[in-house]
C-alpha cells in the first residue's frame, strides 16, 4: 500500500511529459484556481478597509490538498458519488473541485478518440491538472473511469514522487448493473452496433486489484458510499 506524505505546495510540478500537454493541464488547473478564489471573494468597495472574519463552517480546515480517484465502468455511479462528496466537504468548508470525465473531453482533452494511446493520454492530462489542484491545497476529485491499470498506476507514481496524497476508489457495480442504469446510452448504442469499444463490454476494463477503498454502489446509496470516501479522508487526516 501506498503512504501518506506532506508536499510542497504553491509550485508546478516537474514532469517529463510533453510541454504542451503540461502547459494544458496548467492553464485548466489555473483557471479552476483563480475561479474559486474569486468566487470566495467578498464583494467590497476598493477604497473600504475591511477585515472579513468568515464563519466557523466557511473556513478552510485542511493543510493539504489530494487527489481521490474514482474509477469504474461506465454508468457505475462515480459522478453521483463524487458530487455528493463535494457538496458535503464544501459544507464544512473544503476546497473541492470535480474533474468529471466527460468535461475534461471537452477542454483538455479535444480531439481525443477512445483508443488505448487516446485514453491513456487523456488519464494523464487528467491527473496532471488534478496533481496541481492538489499541491495548491485543493481536494480534487476525480470520476474518470481509467480503464488501464497501468495508467492509473502511473497516475499514483506521479502523486507519489511529488508527495502528494492520492486514494484510488474502486467504484464496483457490476456492469448487468451499468447496462440497466445506463445513464448516457452508450450500453443500448453498443447493443444497436451503433459503438463499438464500450469499456467493460467490448473493451478491457482492468479493476484495481488492491484500491484504498471499494464501494458497491448497487448495494448502497450514493450518500453512503460518500460517508465511506469521507471517512476515509478523515481518517487519514486529509481533512
């Protein structure tokens, strides 16, 4: 198992990946950044001196940001749990941000296809931009389905060797469960011959073999598989 470790924050990685895909995952990870804190940001004249004392639950209580990853198949629930997870640390005051899959696709990763060079390359954006949300004290959580073990192990080596606390979260519901559930369609697409290189059906998906957690979303609401990834963080004293 993987441990714990403090990290230097307020600093962009260093990386042997390609300048520009770094550049990319920078400018996202830069634009979430200065978003939140301008949300946050009370609205005051600029020639008003001001001291504004936030309340006990609009504080940030955490030292250190992380990446939580939630992978699994499609329609599995990762999205449902992660922005129930949000909503709730952002209550106590968190820094959190969701960097959903689908939405990546449509920012950083443009262009991309679904082929195995296509979606390794669009897991390491992914968890480049999460990495420096992360230094920057910020609770990055990720459902991005990441089929490729290998992929996700890199993910974690690169958290790893910039001391950065990361969690790989098994979202487990089978995937009979998924192609009922199939919230986007793509199960009765695949079935219609209308896509092929369905994750879990018609191409790989290679389950973490040993995650810092496992939910079975078929068997628990989406609010107690939340509890589980909250308690975890809590107990590990990321939060």
């Amino acid at each position: 198992m993987w441990t714990l470790g403090a990290h230097r924050r307020g600093e962009l990685w260093e990386t042997t990946a390609v300048p520009e895909i770094r550049q990319q995952a920078a400018d996202i990870a830069r634009s979430i950044l200065c978003a939140a804190r301008t949300d946050s940001a009370p609205a005051v004249a600029a020639d008003t001196p001001v001291v504004v004392a936030s309340p006990p639950s609009a504080r940030v209580r955490h030292r250190t940001g992380c990446t939580v990853w939630l992978t699994g198949l499609p329609s599995a629930g990762k999205s449902s749990v992660a922005r129930e997870l949000a909503t709730r640390l952002r209550s106590e005051g968190h820094r959190v941000e969701v960097l959903d899959g689908d939405e990546m696709r449509s920012s950083l990763s443009t262009g991309l296809g679904f082929s195995r060079e296509d979606r390794d390359t669009h897991v390491r954006r992914v968890g480049m931009v999460a990495e420096v949300l992360a230094r920057n004290g910020v609770i990055a959580l990720v459902p991005v389905i990441a089929p490729y073990r290998a992929n996700r192990e890199s993910v974690r080596l690169r958290h790893d060797l910039a001391r950065i606390p990361y969690l790989e979260i098994h979202v487990a519901a089978p995937v009979e469960v998924c192609s009922v559930r199939d919230v986007k369609g793509l199960y009765a697409k695949q079935a219609a011959g209308a896509i092929k290189g369905l994750t879990g059906v018609d191409d790989p998906y290679e389950a973490p073999e040993r995650p810092d957690l496992r939910l079975h979303t078929h068997r628990e609401p989406v609010s107690v598989s939340a509890d589980g990834i909250h308690l975890m963080l809590t107990e590990r004293g990321l939060i």
